[in-house]
C-alpha cells in the first residue's frame, strides 16, 4: 500500500502548491502526528489508521490530520495545478451539473463563481490562516480548544474533498501520466475513511464522484470503498 513517504518522493517538492505546516516537536500534536505516520508506515489498514487511538483527545486527533490532508491536497494539487488555468478550468466544478462558489466572508462575502485556480489558491490561503490562527487551533498544552474548532474544521475538510472531486474529474488524466494514480488514490481513500469515521463531511458532497464516475471508472481508480 502506497503510505505518505512514497506520496512525498513521487510529488516534487518544489511543486508543492504551498509550504508544509509542521507542528512543534515535542507537542501533543507532533506525537500524534508522528503516531499516525507510523500506522501508515506499518502497513496498517486504513480503517484502522483512522480510528482515535486510545487515551487521546478526539480534537488533538481532527487537528493532525487537517494539517496533514492540508499538505498532503497541497502536494497533489501542485502536480496538476500547470494544467488547471483559467482558460481549461473556468469554473471550480466536479462535472457538469456540480459547480462551487466561493466565500470568505471577507472579501468574498456573498458566494461566488471563480476559476478553479483562483478557487483553490483562496481556499488555500483561507486553510492557511485557520491552521496557524492559535485562537482555533491551540498550540498550548493546557489552552483548551474553541468551540469554533469542530465547526471550522469541517469547512476545511468539505472545501479539500472538493479539490479531490476537481482533479479526479478534470484533471486525472494528467495524475495518471505522470504515474502517481495509486498514491493519489491511497490519499483519497485515507481521506474518505477519516471524514466518514468522524462524521466532518455531509454525504451529499460525495455525490460528485459517485455520479460522475462510473462503476468502471470507480474500478480502474480502485476508489470503490
């Protein structure tokens, strides 16, 4: 099974679409990072990856694998992100009849229809900001988390997935060409098996790919959960 190491040497780093967010060593949050990379690394079933090990916080849990399906959607986007433009990708669609819009309640306040390259660049940035905004994701043993945290995260989670159901409709063409079809499949299906575990992504957003894909198609990405 493909693990997060090999999904790291197949992906250039200077393709990267953003800088990896790393958590300080010796916290909580490194451990557990460090614990899940390791359930990877073992081969372990990715059902069993997900699950909340025993004795640790359900929030320190969601917290390291935002972080590190932030990096890892970053590394695959980076792949494919030359041929995502404004003119191939003038929408931020899965498919014909699902399109999504963008707000930030900032200087997006009302949603609205972008490229996809300026879509996931916002969306990114706005992940960014969330992730280091120690209000929302404490970095302090003993500061508790906000009760924005949970609410938060499942917006990030939502609005990623979104990004899978972009390239794998639009794009994974190209993900094929360049041999890193497994890998991107092993990090969907580590992704969809967290978010369902959870429950931190609404069913319907899985009817892009479900819809869009064939039964056949679903096969030869071995996306069939």
């Amino acid at each position: 099974m493909a693990n997060s190491a090999s999904l790291s040497n197949m992906f250039s780093k200077d393709r990267t679409f953003r800088p990896k967010k790393k958590w300080e060593k010796g916290s909580i949050k490194y451990d557990l990072h460090k614990k899940a990379k390791a359930s990877l690394h073992a081969g372990l079933d990715l059902k069993a990856a997900v699950a909340l090990p025993p004795g640790e916080e359900l929030n320190d849990w969601v917290a390291v694998h935002v972080v590190d399906f932030f990096n890892r959607v970053n590394l695959m986007y980076g792949t494919i992100s030359e041929y995502c433009t404004e003119k191939s990708c003038p929408t931020m669609s899965g498919g014909p009849k699902y399109e999504y819009y963008w707000s930030d309640g900032d200087r997006y306040k009302k949603p609205t229809g972008l490229p996809a390259t300026t879509y996931i660049s916002l969306l990114m940035d706005w992940i960014e900001s969330n992730i280091n905004n120690s209000d929302i994701f404490p970095t302090e043993i003993d500061t508790p988390f906000p009760k924005i945290f949970l609410p938060t995260c499942k917006k990030i989670l939502t609005r990623l997935y979104r990004v899978f159901v972009h390239v794998y409709i639009h794009h994974f063409d190209k993900v094929v060409a360049i041999g890193a079809e497994a890998h991107v499949n092993t990090c969907y299906k580590h992704f969809y098996y967290f978010v369902y575990e959870f429950k931190l992504v609404e069913p319907k957003e899985f009817e892009p790919l479900v819809r869009g894909l064939t039964i056949i198609s679903l096969l030869a990405f071995n996306l069939l959960i």
